[in-house]
C-alpha cells in the first residue's frame, strides 16, 4: 500500500471521526460538554491511555502466541511488535484493513506468505469477541441489555468454529473462489491452506490461552472508562463501567461499520445515562474522551510503529506500492 493511499484513507477515517463526535457534541449541547471538560481531571486520561496501550500489549502477546503455533520463525521480535501495532493505523477502515495488513508487512519484511498468518485475523476476532463475551456475561446480572449482545455474540462464535470445523463448508468456499475469473480464482489453494491454519488456531486446546489474553486485555479498557469517570467525579463501579464499556464495544464488533463508529458510542452513552445515573452532557465526555483514549490513541500508535517499521526496513517499503502475489 503506497504512503498516499495510507493517508487517504486515515484522512477519510478522520473525517468520519470528527462528523460523528460534532453531531454528538451539537446533539448534547457544546457549552455543556466544554464545561464538563474544563472540570475534569486531565492526568486521568493518561492513565486511560496507559490502560489502552497495555490492551495492545496483551493482543501483541495473542499475535506472538499464534505466530508460535503457526511455526513462524526468525522474525525479530521488535519487528514482530512493530507490524503489530502497525495494524492499528487502519482501525477505522471498512473489513478490517489493518488486520490482513499485519500479514501484508510481515510478508514484505520476512517473506512470510500472507496465506500463512491470514488465519490470523479470524482467530484474533474470534477470541476477542468471547473475551468480551465473558466480560459482559460476568457483568450482566439484571441488565437485559448486556444479556442480548452477549448471546447474539456467543450465537455468532459458535457459528464460526462451526463454519471453520466444517469440511463441507470449505469444500465449497473453496469451489466457489476457484470459480472467480483471473488472479481472483487462483486463490483457491491458497485459501484452502489458509482454512488449514485456522483450524489449528481454533482447537480448543489453542482457544484457551489467546482467549484469557483477550479478557484481561479489554478488561483493562473497561478500567480506562472507570477511570476517566472518575476524572469526571462520577462514582461509578468499576464493575459496572467494565459493563458498560464491553457491551458497547461488542455491538460495535458486531455491527459492520469501520471502528464501530456511532455504534459504540451510541451504546455506552445511552447506557451511562439510563443505567449509570450519569448525567448526559457528562456520558458524552466520558464517552469522547474513552474513544479517544482507546481507538484513536490505537491509530496514533499504529502510524509511529509504522513509521519505524518503514525506517528498519527501507528495502521492503520500496515494495509496499506493489501488488502483493501471495494475496
């Protein structure tokens, strides 16, 4: 991917960003929200930064782990960190960009074939929604709410371990792909060997521990919301903001939008108010000020590490504007 079509599409994702906060902000009332601002406690949002930063570092821990189980060998783990987190920089983007760009860098670094680490990006989402699929379980006592994403989410996991366990469904995507006219149809191979690795990532030998990394980590962005809550002199629980914010984050998973942009927002503001007791000129900063702590706080770090990465390996980057044949 060239650098010019990389900051186009941060800039369109920006974009999207500030319509969706502005209408927030408008929605609410700006003096209010500028008022709960000039009233909160700043240092409680590094905090939250810090909290998000250790979430990257546990799904990091989940990247290595998988790499481990795929038999990826000899990638230093600087560089490994680095396409990591150089994910992130395409967070907000439609199907998950960043994901498929982790395999995209680190076939261009280390000549790992994108077939290979694609299985990836499924079974990161995969354990991810049932981290937060427990959180919200654990947190749901008496919250019709929580209870319906949490099943429409545990609905949608055993569908997929279904779906990837299942010879007959990949017999047919196979023959499907493989039908596609041009390069399209030469993928077929490639996707049955990428299939092959999924399934070794999905074992339920290979979910357990990649699955705990998932809960811990977005517990701690849960503690991110407590936090800046309190910045606000909101006395919250923490049981209850690690509640709120995995529900929202869920519906966000779930809902195919980039980022899960109003969606999540939409979901913690509403249930901040209606079940936090939060007053909404306060839900609206908290819920500002979360996102910018854990989603764009990702993207600002994906583009540093990228930049490394660029800077580490100027041979690969000469590439990066060039199609990608393992695709």
């Amino acid at each position: 991917m060239s650098s010019g079509r990389l900051l186009r599409r941060l800039l369109a994702a920006v974009l999207l960003g500030i319509v969706v906060y502005a209408g927030f902000a408008f929605y609410r009332g700006v003096a209010e929200i500028g008022e709960r601002l000039g009233r909160f406690s700043w240092i409680a949002f590094v905090a939250a930064c810090a909290l998000a930063f250790g979430n990257y570092l546990l799904r990091y821990a989940k990247w290595e782990y998988y790499l481990w189980r795929l038999h990826v060998r000899g990638v230093p783990k600087l560089d490994s960190l680095l396409i990591y987190l150089s994910g992130f920089v395409l967070t907000v983007t439609p199907g998950k960009v960043g994901e498929v760009f982790r395999s995209f860098l680190l076939q261009k670094s280390h000549k790992v074939p994108i077939a290979k680490t694609a299985p990836i990006v499924v079974a990161e989402r995969l354990t991810d929604v049932i981290g937060i699929v427990v959180l919200v379980l654990f947190g749901s006592t008496g919250f019709e709410g929580g209870l319906f994403w949490a099943g429409l989410g545990g609905a949608l996991v055993v569908i997929a371990l279904f779906a990837i366990g299942s010879e007959t469904v990949v017999n047919l995507a196979v023959r499907l792909v493989g039908m596609l006219p041009g390069r399209l149809g030469a993928l077929g191979p490639k996707l049955r060997e990428s299939w092959e690795g999924l399934r070794l990532l999905t074992s339920p030998r290979a979910l357990l521990v990649p699955t705990l990394l998932s809960i811990v980590a977005w517990w701690l962005e849960g503690v991110s919301l407590w936090v800046i809550l309190h910045g606000f002199g909101e006395p919250v629980s923490l049981s209850l903001a690690c509640f709120f914010y995995s529900t929202a984050t869920l519906a966000g998973a779930l809902i195919p939008v980039p980022g899960g942009l109003g969606i999540t927002e939409g979901a913690l503001e509403e249930q901040l108010t209606r079940l936090g007791g939060v007053t909404t000129a306060t839900a609206t900063s908290a819920m500002m000020l979360v996102r910018l702590a854990t989603l764009w706080f990702a993207v600002l770090v994906g583009f540093l590490a990228l930049a490394w990465w660029r800077a580490r390996h100027p041979e690969a980057e000469q590439r990066l504007a060039a199609p990608a044949e393992e695709r």
